[in-house]
C-alpha cells in the first residue's frame, strides 16, 4: 500500500500525462510532442533505419518501424516493451533512449549524441512530461520548405560549401526551422553532409542530396564547379529547345560540349538506333557522297519508315512486356510480338496501345494484347508491373513498408492493386509445362474480369477499396470495369506520370541515360536532371497526339542527339549533362546481326528458319525440347545479356562487358562457323577479282560504315601479303574489324 502511495506522489511530482494528453512542440518548456519531436529526433539519430532497429526483426530485442512510419507502434515498443521499457519515469536520466545513444551504456550504434546536446534534451523532457503518446489532436506536417529549392544550385570555385535551411510547415499554420532535426542523405561521392546540413565539396560535380524529416522528403540539387577563368561557350548552334535546356545548363556548368560528330558516325548511330542493325556499305557510300544541309533529316524519315524500324522498337517494348515462353508458351509469344511490331509500323498512337493492353481480355491467340495479363499472373504483380511500365514508379517497396524515398504508403500500394483484383483466367485443356510452376500452361487461356472480387489488407485482414495511384476520390463505382476505369486514367491528359514517362523512356533508348536516371523510378527525390526539359517533350508528346515517331524525329534532329563522343577538355571527365555521347556496347542483338551482315552468313536460332534476324525474335528463345541444345547464336544472345524478360524493368537487358564475352568474340563457335562457312560473303569476295584496295575498301565500309586510312590500308596490305592474300587474309581482316572497338561500341 505505501509503495502505491509512493508512486502516485512521484506521479504528481514528475507531471506524468496519458497517452492522448495535449502537447506542445519544442524541447524547452512544456511537453514535448511525441509524433513530430520524439520520432525526429529517432529519424536523426539513424535509430529506426533498416540498418538499425528499423530492420525487419529489430536489433537487441528492440525493433522499431522503418523511418518513423508507424509513431503509435514505436510508442508501444519505447513504453511497453515485451524484452524491457527503453524509459524510466522515475529518474529519465536512466533511461535506456537515452543511456545508449549517449554511449553511456555499450551500444552496437556507438555514441549517437551527447548529454545536453538538444536530441538528449528533448527525450528527457518528453520523459519527464510523463511520455505521453501520440495525439489524434496535435498538427500535422504538411510540407518541407527547403533553402535551396527545387532548382539547381551552382556554386563557383572557390566556394565549397552551402548551408542547406529546412523549415517543417505543420496544419496548424507553425513554422518551424527543423534543420538540426533533418536527415541529410548525400547521392554520389561528390559531397559530404554535416548532421545540421552544412554541404561541403569532395569533389567538382552535380550531386543531390535528399532531406527527410518525418514523412516528408524534398531533394536539394546542388553543382559544384571549378572557376574556369576565361570560361567561353563553343558548343554547336542550338536547333531546337532541346539544345537550348541541354546547352543551357552545360553553361552554367562552365562546360562545353562535343563538337557535332562527323556523317560517317552520325549514320552507324541513326541506324542503330532506329533499325537496331549497320548501314550496309552502299547505305553508308551513299550517305557520306551526299550533299546538302538536310541530308540527315531526311535520312532519319527515311529509317522511320523502314520495316527495321517496327521491328527494333517492338523488341525494346517485348522486353517491357514480358513477352516470353515460360509462361506465355511460343504460340502466345509469337502472336503478342506480332500485334506489337503491327502496332509500332502502323503508327499506333502510344496511349492507345497502352490502353488496349491495360483493357484486353479474352483469348490469348486471338486477342493478343490479353498476353500482357496473362504474363502477370498475380495481383502484386499485376500492380507493380503496370506502375513501372506505363508511370515510370516503382512500388515495390511500398509492399511491406512505406516508401522510403517517396510519398507512397502502403495503403497507396494495396489501393492501386486492388483495381487488379477481378482478374480470372480459363484454362482450357492445355498441359502444365511442369509440376512445379501452376501458371506455365502450353495452350490458349482466356483473361476475363469477375462481377466480384476483392484484395485482403495483409495487415488487418480487411477489404481493400480500389484507388487510382496518388489520388484520394480516383475510385471505380460499382458498375465500372475496374481495368476500363484504371485505362481512363493512365492515358488522360491529366495524368501527372504517363506522358513524362513515356517522354523519357524515348530519350533514354536514343540518348543512353534518361532525364530521370533509373529510366523508370520517378520519385520527388529523384529529379529529373532536366526537369523543365522533360516537361516540355511530354507535352509534345501529348499534342501531337503520343505519336512516337514525332518524339523520335525531334530529339534525333537536336545537336544534343549529334554531338560526337570524343570529349573535348572541359567535360573529359564528366559523364552527366549531356555534354558528348557516352559509347556503349551494341546490343545483343545488334552484334548478332552485325556479324550477320558483315560477314554474310546468318546464324541459327532454335525453333526459328534460317535468315530470321535476331532483332526479330519474338521471344527469348527459352523454351527447347530437353533432348536439343540451345544454338551457338543462342548462346551468344543469352552470353550478351538478352534479358530472360522476368522483369518489368530497362535494367534487365545486361550491358556490361565480362571476360567470356571476349572468349566468344575472339574463339567462340558462332563467330568461327560464320567466318569459316563455304557460302559466306568472304568467299564471295575473294573470287569477284577485285583487288587488295576494293576488298579491304569493301570490308571497312560494310563493318564500320567508313573507308580505311591511310595507315589502315597499309597495315592490311602487310596482312594480305603474310597471309597469301585471298579468302584467308579476308577471314583475318574480317575477324579483325569484328573484335575492333569501333565495330562493338555505339558512339
């Protein structure tokens, strides 16, 4: 009894307060509120990230919800610990929040602030207050007013640091400067971020840094350049606006650009990237004799209307899709690249084709845009994938947790797959591929959407209502087709992701990098490199009508698109802004291809007539009888990264360079069946009696789209004249320009 006494006097004494009291915000006088001053100081003190007690299963028995989503739970975890209260209402001073950030007791995070310093006092003073929880009734932040803003900030050497001020506006109209209480995430090696902001250069370039505090994020875009006395523009004359945000900003960067590249460089690339295949010697002898200043105009209409044309872009938009034989099988895949390219060569407008395979249903033959829902079979996937393709956001995180980078909760998340939910298949009487995968059928389905049909809440068990993504009243009505309704608005005019990227999408297949850098995760911490630029190519895009070809025509006309990737001295070293084109290595297919048209041989691929390019597989060619072995061409496809299309996603499609690929290129067996067959181009060569000059013009021209120099000619003569001359110095010259850099890269 006296014990009991004795606690309701301490009580009194120590003011303590009931979750659900009247607080204030601040660490002096008065409570201290636990939603937007305790759940700061945790954010800022790195306690509640996935690396600490943010993670899955917590760390020491103590977990917390990732970055702050959750206050009512780290209430609970702080207070009414299963393994221990983290608080001591009797002497604050002793509690376990305090103790071990404090490195006053052991502590696997080390010393994550001090005695006194204004984290350690607001904890104590929100102990001492009684710890009262969360309040329903205490404002809410709205937003983050983050000096510098949105634009880019450009600081000159000898300046190398810039303060970064963050003020939290809450809905009770409260302003109040939350610098101290910010977290500062620097993107890149390029800058270093105190605890309180201070931004302090590592090293000359663009770099930005993201500022967090509660459930708000703002990025802070920030360039650190040298002085570049006697700095003066000799870039290209400007042909369009996407020269003028390109070059505009290479200015304030105190760079240059590339010259614009030469006709010989400018045709291999224009080629490749429309028709995913070379110039053939004639195209290029034709191109370079040429006069006129719009010879390059013209010769970018002249691929767009090519059949190569429909067939590369239905490729890229294969990968997307997820066009392949394990779960489609070969015929679905056949018939679903076939609408594809007919949809790209007709000049299909890109909201309607994202509209009849958001919308289709039906027989998987005879329907082929249906494909695309057969191909993802789940309602998640369904949801994450559609969000990826046709708005360029990736949700995926959003599954377990809320978003780290971004807006998106998880009741974001299960209200955008909810519209998915209705979704049924028929099978009919079709064989399962194996006993283990219940949805690789081989044969025709039927995609159909029920009268009824609902998700779960994983949470709570609940039903979840259906809701358009990032919108608060965007739900179908009882009678609308939830895939009809969802269509509506990807496509509108009013939709804040679809136009933008698509927009970027197209830049990124023709420029290497997109605007926004992973081409599909749009996030207000991941800005656009080009935010003014981006908007004004969607908004072409949308008043001419999502004509891809329009977009296409535009950005390969720019100087931007031209420009040579030989650096010149102030951007050697720079691989962002555009200044001159990165080289990269062809794509798969295309060095399939190339290797086809160069040496005059077409390769095999299982399943498929000899002379079918690679550029025009359906699928990925994964699926053979267990008795047959994949071709060589099959192999270097796979070798090469051609994507196994599991994935929604740009970055399947491997680009990297590894040692095997140079085995292949230098000894592999497709490479030496092609140059060693009886019937190839090379034996047609060397018996049409032309001389050592017009061979060797001949092969340069068909494998790099220009003539040897002077120096190249003399080097194969010494190699026609060790080797006897005839087909076996062709086979060497030929093997020689295959394996050259000039020949592999896309520059």
């Amino acid at each position: 009894m006296r014990s009991q006494i004795l606690f309701l006097l301490l009580g009194v004494m120590w003011g303590w307060s009931q979750p659900g009291g009247a607080s204030l915000r601040g660490a002096d006088a008065g409570a201290v509120d636990f939603s937007s001053d305790v759940m700061a100081v945790l954010s800022k003190a790195g306690c509640n990230q996935g690396t600490c007690h943010g993670n899955r299963s917590g760390k020491g028995g103590f977990k917390l919800s990732l970055r702050g989503q959750d206050p009512a739970f780290d209430y609970r975890a702080l207070t009414r610990g299963p393994r221990g209260r983290r608080i001591d209402r009797v002497i604050p001073e002793k509690s376990l929040i305090l103790l071990k950030p404090a490195a006053e007791v052991s502590h696997e995070g080390g010393r994550r602030f001090r005695a006194g310093d204004a984290p350690f006092e607001i904890l104590r003073n929100w102990i001492r207050s009684g710890a009262p929880g969360p309040d329903s009734r205490s404002a809410k932040l709205e937003r983050l007013e983050v000096s510098p803003g949105k634009e880019l900030e450009v600081l000159v050497d000898p300046v190398a640091e810039l303060q970064v001020r963050v003020h939290a506006v809450f809905s009770d109209g409260t302003r109040k400067d939350v610098s101290e209480f910010a977290v500062y995430e620097p993107v890149g090696d390029t800058v270093e971020v105190s605890s309180r902001g201070l931004v302090r250069r590592s090293a000359f370039g663009e770099s930005t840094v993201l500022v967090r505090y509660l459930g708000r994020q703002e990025p802070v875009r920030v360039a650190f350049v040298p002085s570049g006395k006697g700095y003066e523009w000799r870039g290209p004359l400007e042909k369009n606006f996407i020269d003028k945000a390109i070059f505009g900003k290479l200015k304030r960067l105190r760079l240059n650009s590339s010259v614009v590249c030469d006709d010989t460089v400018f045709l291999r690339r224009a080629t490749l990237d429309l028709a995913g295949r070379l110039p053939t010697s004639d195209e290029a002898r034709a191109f370079i004799s040429a006069a006129g200043p719009g010879k390059r105009a013209r010769k970018i209409d002249e691929l767009l209307a090519t059949a190569g044309f429909a067939d590369f872009w239905a490729l890229k938009w294969g990968d997307l899709l997820r066009n392949e034989e394990k779960v489609l099988d070969r015929k679905g895949v056949q018939v679903f690249q076939r609408w594809i390219r007919e949809s790209i060569a007709s000049g299909k407008p890109l909201d309607v084709f994202a509209r009849e395979i958001l919308t289709a249903r039906g027989s998987t033959y005879r329907n082929p845009p249906a494909n695309y829902l057969r191909a993802n079979r789940d309602v998640l996937q369904r949801a994450e994938n559609t969000a990826q393709v046709f708005l360029g956001v990736r949700l995926a995180c959003a599954k377990c947790h809320n978003h780290p980078f971004e807006r998106w909760t998880q009741d974001d998340y299960y209200g955008w797959a909810a519209l998915f939910s209705r979704v049924r298949y028929k099978v009919f009487e079709n064989k399962r591929r194996d006993g283990l995968d219940k949805n690789a059928f081989v044969g025709e389905q039927v995609v159909w959407i029920a009268r009824e049909g609902e998700l779960k809440d994983p949470r709570d068990g609940k039903r979840v209502a259906p809701l358009l993504l990032g919108t608060k009243t965007g739900s179908p009505g009882e009678k609308d087709d939830p895939l009809e309704f969802l269509a509506d608005w990807v496509t509108s005019r009013g939709n804040p992701f679809f136009s933008r990227s698509l927009a970027n999408r197209i830049w990124f297949n023709l420029m290497g990098k997109g605007l926004v850098d992973p081409v599909d995760d749009f996030r207000a911490t991941n800005p656009s490199s080009h935010p003014e630029l981006l908007g004004r190519l969607a908004r072409e895009l949308e008043e001419g009508g999502f004509e891809l070809r329009k977009v296409i025509r535009l950005i390969m006309n720019s100087s931007a698109y031209q420009l040579s990737s030989v650096p010149v001295d102030s951007n050697g070293k720079v691989e962002t802004g555009f200044a001159r084109v990165l080289p990269r290595r062809l794509d798969a297919e295309q060095l399939v291809d190339g290797l086809a048209q160069v040496i005059g041989v077409s390769p095999s691929f299982n399943g498929y007539p000899r002379g079918i390019r690679a550029v025009q597989l359906p699928g990925t060619n994964a699926i053979l009888p267990r008795y047959k072995k994949p071709s060589s061409a099959d192999v270097f496809l796979k070798l090469f990264g051609k994507p196994d299309r599991m994935l929604t996603c740009e970055c399947e499609r491997m680009s990297q360079t590894h040692l095997a690929q140079a085995f292949h290129l230098v000894s592999g067996p497709m490479l030496h069946d092609m140059i060693s067959s009886g019937d190839n181009r090379l034996g047609v060569l060397a018996d049409s009696g032309l001389d050592e000059l017009e061979l060797v013009s001949e092969l340069y021209w068909s494998a790099l789209g220009r003539p040897p120099s002077e120096i190249e000619t003399a080097s194969a003569r010494r190699l026609f004249s060790s080797a006897g001359g005839g087909r076996a110095a062709l086979e060497d010259l030929a093997w020689a320009l295959v394996n050259s850099k000039e020949f592999l890269l896309r520059r």
